[in-house]
C-alpha cells in the first residue's frame, strides 16, 4: 500500500523484496512476521533523520538496505529465544 499512495518514497523494487522477505519470515511464524515489519523501520530511521537534516523532506533513500538488515535481525532474535 505504501508504494501506491500519492508521494510515497517507497519504490517497487523495495515492495518486491519486502513481498520475498516477508514469504521467508511467514515461514517462521508470526513473532518473525511482526518483528520483520518493525525492524526494519527502526533500522531505518536514525539513517532518514540524518538524510532529512542534511538534504531536506525531499531527499530520497533506499529502504531495501533496511529491510535485510531487520529481517536478518528478527532471524537471529527469534533463533537465540527458541534455544
């Protein structure tokens, strides 16, 4: 939906690999399907508030990078709680 919405700065190469990450995490059960949609976001901001200080609203930036990294977290979450 995110993509779709008038100004939106999500891409559709993001929503393809988001769409593929989230068939993975879905495998794994629904704490990693919640935990690989607020990760990513929280990966993400420290980076858009540094890209909005420096470059203004209007800048743009890759959201896929995040995407991997909060999937490989929620990953490795989920893998030290079930020990």
């Amino acid at each position: 939906m995110l993509a779709v919405l008038p100004g939106a700065s999500l891409g559709f190469g993001d929503v393809k690999l988001g769409a593929v990450i989230g068939l993975l995490l879905g495998y794994l059960g629904w704490g990693a399907v919640i935990l690989g949609l607020m990760l990513p976001w929280l990966v993400n901001a420290p980076v858009a508030v540094v890209t909005i200080v420096r470059h203004g609203r209007k800048a743009s930036q890759p959201f896929g990078p995040a995407l991997l990294a909060g999937s490989f977290f929620a990953i490795a979450v989920l893998g030290v709680m079930h020990r």
